[in-house]
C-alpha cells in the first residue's frame, strides 16, 4: 500500500480491521490538539505482518497501533522493548527511534489503570484485586495494575495452569496468587475480567461470594448493552460496573502521547463514542 508523506502518517494493523474505532479516535485526537497527521486502517495478511509493518515504515510511516492478532508478532520483531512492554508479552504501539529501529510499547495496561483511576476516580492502592482470565490480554495489563501497589492481586483462569505462569512471571513485582474459579474466596475489592469469554456473550462459572456491594467491577471489553460480566455483577449488588471503552480510548491517548508527545483531553472523544454506540 502506497502511503501519502506530505502528512504524518499513523495507522492501525490487524486482521479484521474493518471494525476498529481507532481512525475515528486518533482522527479526533488530532483535531482536538491541532496536530496535523492522518491515521489510516491496515488489514495486514495474516502470514506477513512483518512485511506490513517494515513497507509502512520504508514510506516514512511514523507510527503503528497493532491488535489482533498481530501484537505478539509486533513484540517479536521490535529491536527495542520498554520494560512494560517486554513483560507484558505484547506490544500495541509501534515507533522509530533516531537510528531508524522499530520500538514497541505496550499502552494498554495504562489505559486501563488510567480508566479507573483518572476517568472513574477508583485508587487501586491497597485493594483486594481478583482478575480473571490468564491470557494475552490479562498479561499485558497486568505490570501497570502492579505499580498501583495493590493489597494483593489474584488470577483466576479456567486452565489454573496459565494462571500459575503469570504469577512466576511477576512474582517480584507484588503479591500475586494463582487459581480456579472453583477456588475463589471472596469479596474483592475489584475484579477485572480479561477473559475473552465476554466476546461470546459468556459468563465464567464464578461464585456468587466474590461480589460485594462494595465491588467494583471491569470488563476489559465493550459493547453498546452492559456485557454479561457486569449485569451479572449488578445482580449481586456491586457497587460500580465499568466496560472498557475508556480502556480503548485511554491505551490510546498514551500511544498518541508516544509519538506526538502531547496530552489530548479523552472527554469529548470517550462522549462522542458513547452516543454513537
Ligand atoms: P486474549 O488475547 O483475549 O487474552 P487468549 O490469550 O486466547 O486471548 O486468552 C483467553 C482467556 O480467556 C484465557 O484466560 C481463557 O481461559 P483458558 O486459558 O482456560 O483457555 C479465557 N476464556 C476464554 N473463553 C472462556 C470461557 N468460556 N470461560 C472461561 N474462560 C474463558
């Protein structure tokens, strides 16, 4: 794909690509700051991603955001890691350093952290943290949600092995406990869920003692109608249920702030999206 470089040139890559908000959050983004760039959606092919990304740069490209299901590939072929983005597993963003190097970053553990603590005004300090679910998503959030300095975080997958993996994996990093549904003792302060059982409308086998009215509960998807996970939290009396459409907009703000070095105010843009849905 030839690429216009009269305007800086972002854009997002992944495989369906036609159902991504990202050009519309990025466009807003850039008039909102006055910063002039344009950014495009890329259905790269499914066996040559690395060929997308390197013809993208080659055309003066300044910047890519990666999803699925490339973000794996993406942290591969990046020479240069941030220490997040290393952990996570995952990379979402994509830049060049000075020397021409392709960077990864991963932003979406900050977008979720900001969701909560910025947009939601929920301190993650201290608390009981439960999330659920042990694959990529989970993984790439997990390091940010740490520097929180939480009470404690437990993971709780289906396959009680995966969970046990993330927990070796950053057990330096906190207080980190592995297990089952079956096994969950509750309440907890917050629960995150990351599995992507919500994508299918389905709803893990989760004990009832888990919420509180005092819960606060996150889905890291959206959808327009309140997503399974949360009316069923509703129904057990939590006292907050967010979905992640700040997460999106927020992983995106910190991309933006990457390669633009500017801070965009998300209101409008997460308003905007709100009254599309
Ligand atoms: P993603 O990149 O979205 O994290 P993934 O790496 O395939 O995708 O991980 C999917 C996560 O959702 C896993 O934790 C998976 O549990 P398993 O590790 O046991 O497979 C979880 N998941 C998917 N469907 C689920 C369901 N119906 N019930 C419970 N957990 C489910």
């Amino acid at each position: 794909m030839d690429i216009n470089v009269e305007v800086d040139q972002y854009a997002v890559v992944g495989n369906p690509i036609h159902h991504s908000k990202s050009p519309k959050i990025h466009g807003e983004f850039a008039v909102l700051t006055d910063e002039k760039l344009e950014y495009t959606a890329i259905q790269a092919p499914i066996d040559n991603f690395s060929g997308a990304v390197h013809s993208f740069f080659d055309q003066g490209g300044k910047g890519l955001n990666i999803t699925v299901p490339f973000k794996e590939q993406a942290w591969s072929l990046s020479s240069q890691l941030s220490d997040r983005a290393r952990l996570a597993g995952a990379v979402n963003t994509l830049y060049q350093n000075k020397k021409g190097e392709i960077c990864g970053e991963n932003t979406d553990g900050v977008g979720l952290v900001r969701d909560l603590t910025v947009n939601h005004k929920i301190s993650l300090v201290g608390k009981r943290i439960l999330v659920l679910g042990a694959g990529g998503a989970v993984r790439g959030v997990l390091l940010p949600i740490l520097e929180q300095n939480p009470a404690s975080i437990t993971i709780a997958n289906r396959t009680v092995a995966k969970a046990e993996q993330l927990v070796e994996l950053f057990a330096d990093r906190g207080e980190l406990i592995a297990c089952g549904f079956a096994d969950l003792n509750g309440p907890f302060d917050v629960i995150i869920n990351g599995t992507s059982a919500s994508l299918q409308g389905d709803l893990p086998p989760l004990p009832d003692s888990i919420v509180s009215d005092t819960t606060v509960t996150y889905d890291m998807m959206y959808a327009p109608d309140k997503t399974v996970f949360n009316r069923w939290a509703e129904s057990l009396h939590a006292v907050q249920t967010f979905d992640g459409l700040g997460m999106l907009v927020e992983q995106a703000a910190e991309s933006f702030y990457i390669w633009r070095k500017v801070r965009v105010d998300t209101q409008p843009v997460l308003a905007m999206l709100r009254a599309f849905d």
